[in-house]
C-alpha cells in the first residue's frame, strides 16, 4: 500500500458538478428504465440503467445538522472523491473514481439477520428512510497515515439496531459488501478475500457516534465513497468503515474482519485510532489532511475521546 501525497492529486480530476439531477428527474428515470426493463423482460440488474449513475450528486432533503460535528475545514470534495481505498475496484486510490462511475446502486437490498427478532430483507431505501438524514463533520484516518475531513450524511447504525430488536446473546454486528465479480474488478484479484467483511462489538455499534452513511457533502455517496450504504466509525482506522453493505449480521461471536484476516499482526479487530500504537512498519503518531503539506498530530480514538469509556480495562496494546 503505497502513500501518495495529497499534493500528488491532481487537480484536472475533479468530479463534474454539472451533472446534478434533481430528485424528481431521478425518480422519473428509474420508472421509465422499470418500464423499458419490463417491455425488454429483463430484470433492472441486467440494464445499464441511467438511473444508478444519477444517484451520485442527488440533492438529500432535509438535512439536519448534528452536535458531533467538528468545525475543522472541510476536506475539498475532490480530494474525497478522487483519493480513495476501494480494493473491489482497485488497490491504486486515485482508480475506483473511474471504475465504480457505472456501479449499480440500485435496486439494492440489505440483508439483516442473525441473533435479533425481526430478520428481514430491506430495501435500501427503507433503511435510508428510517431516520431523519444528519449531517456529521466528522475527521476520519486512513491506517496508512492520509486523514479527511468530510461532511458525512446518515444517521445513528443504533437506529438500525433498535428495529432489528436484538436478542440478548447478540454481542457483534458483522457487515458484509456486495459480491460481485461483473461490476467489481478488483475482486478477481486475490489481493483480499472477498466480501469484505467487517464488524463492530455492540456496544460500539449502539455508540451515537457510529454512522449508518448515504450521503457527503449534502448528496447521495459517489460510489467510490461506498454508496449506497457504507458506515463511518470516526474514532477507527479507516478500513472499518466499510462500503457498499449487502448484510448486517448479529452474532455472539467475534466476527473476522478483512484487513485481519489479511496481514493478523498489522492489522487488530479493534483497530481505534492509536498515535501510541505504532502499526509494525510506520509510525501512526502523525498524519497529512489530504490537500494539505505539512504533517499534524495523530489524537487517541482520533479526538473522539467520548468513546474512551468503552474500552476501559482494556490493554489497547494488545487489542490493537
Ligand atoms: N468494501 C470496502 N470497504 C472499504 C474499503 C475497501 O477496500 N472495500 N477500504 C477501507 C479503507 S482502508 C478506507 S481508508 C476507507 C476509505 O473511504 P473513502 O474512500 O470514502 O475515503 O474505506 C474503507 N472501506
Ligand atoms: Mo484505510
């Protein structure tokens, strides 16, 4: 995983702005591609349909904004959207941008089961629909030492949780990306195994602060940036906030994460921003804001110090 830096991007990538459609364009597209789909009898899934790639740069209405909001600068959103980890698509980070433009975001289906009392299938815009759209400001870091500052839009994963009624035994939630070798290059290479997996203890997963996300910047996620449905755990590495969710798994075991099952030494389950955990072969004490030069401190739990209450006792050496 090499570095690049952020003054390395070159600014001839930015996202055209021009392609904004506003939501009433976009709902009348996709009944007019359900229409054609049906006169073709084809299933939604086999057509390159218009209406996946209008969903990136849709307006979100109704935004609220949220106290756990940091008033640092916003990182530009090209930057955001032209630097990205997305091994389905390509482990270079300036790649997925081009690559996912064409990712069908729809339809789209969530799978929620395991150890709770209400196992469903949603549809993606269900859960979207559950909660009313925050806007978080939050810092998020790379493990590999890049960090960003990004208007998120989603709300609370607890507000998931408390719908799917959880049993007492469910002590983790484990998330899984969509599987698809059609649309996700990157998954014939065996650079990772695939899906993606990741996964949150309960307690983390219920914490205000963890993000269900569908949006930045005020519209609906560009795909490289996980849409339609990724989290945003701001005081983890960034390997946790996993993109493109398919299933959210309840369980009373530990479920196996990715960048675990990949590299075990360098890579924890926990995984919370440590500048005192150094990662076996750099240092994670500082961090470069992508569009910035110089170097600035790394904080524990990323700044997020209301998070400190759930891993007290433990060793955060060792639980790395
Ligand atoms: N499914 C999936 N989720 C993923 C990744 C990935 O490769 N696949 N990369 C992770 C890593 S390492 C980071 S730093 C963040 C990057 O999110 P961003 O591109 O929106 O900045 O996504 C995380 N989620
Ligand atoms: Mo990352």
């Amino acid at each position: 995983m090499l570095i690049k830096k952020a003054a390395d991007i070159p600014s001839s990538e930015i996202t055209p702005k021009g392609l904004y459609l506003n939501r009433r364009k976009f709902v009348a597209g996709t009944a007019l591609a359900s229409a054609a789909a049906v006169a073709a009898g084809v299933g939604l899934h086999e057509m390159a349909s218009p209406s996946s790639v209008a969903q990136a740069n849709t307006k979100i209405d109704n935004i609220q904004k949220s106290p756990f909001s940091t008033s640092e600068t916003i990182t530009p959103y090209k930057d955001v959207t032209n630097y990205n980890n997305y091994y389905e698509f390509s482990s270079d980070k300036y790649e997925p941008a081009g690559l996912a433009k064409n990712f069908k975001t729809r339809p789209w289906t969530v799978t929620i089961d395991g150890q709770i009392k209400k196992k469903q299938v949603l549809d993606v815009d269900t859960i979207i629909k559950m909660a009313t759209p925050e806007e978080r400001v939050y810092r998020h870091r790379c493990v590999e030492g890049w960090s960003i500052v990004v208007p998120w839009v989603g709300f609370s994963l607890s507000e998931l949780i408390k719908r799917a009624d959880p049993l007492p035994k469910a002590k983790f939630v484990e998330f899984s990306t969509l599987m698809d070798l059609r649309q996700m290059p990157g998954q014939r290479s065996r650079v990772l195994e695939w899906p993606y997996v990741e996964g949150l203890r309960m307690d983390e997963a219920m914490h205000p602060l963890a993000l269900l996300c569908f949006g930045m910047y005020g519209e609906v996620l560009p795909n490289q940036d996980g849409a339609p449905l990724r989290m945003v755990i701001p005081w983890k590495y960034g390997f946790k906030s996993i993109k493109a969710i398919v299933r959210v798994h309840f369980t009373d075991s530990q479920p196996s994460n990715t960048w675990n099952i990949s590299a075990p030494s360098e890579y924890g389950f926990y995984s919370n921003v440590n500048p005192h955990v150094d990662h076996p072969r750099w240092s994670q004490a500082t961090e470069r804001r992508l569009g910035e030069f110089r170097k600035r401190p790394t904080l524990m739990f990323n700044g997020y110090d209301q998070v400190a209450s759930l891993y007290s006792g433990m060793d955060l050496k060792k639980n790395f």
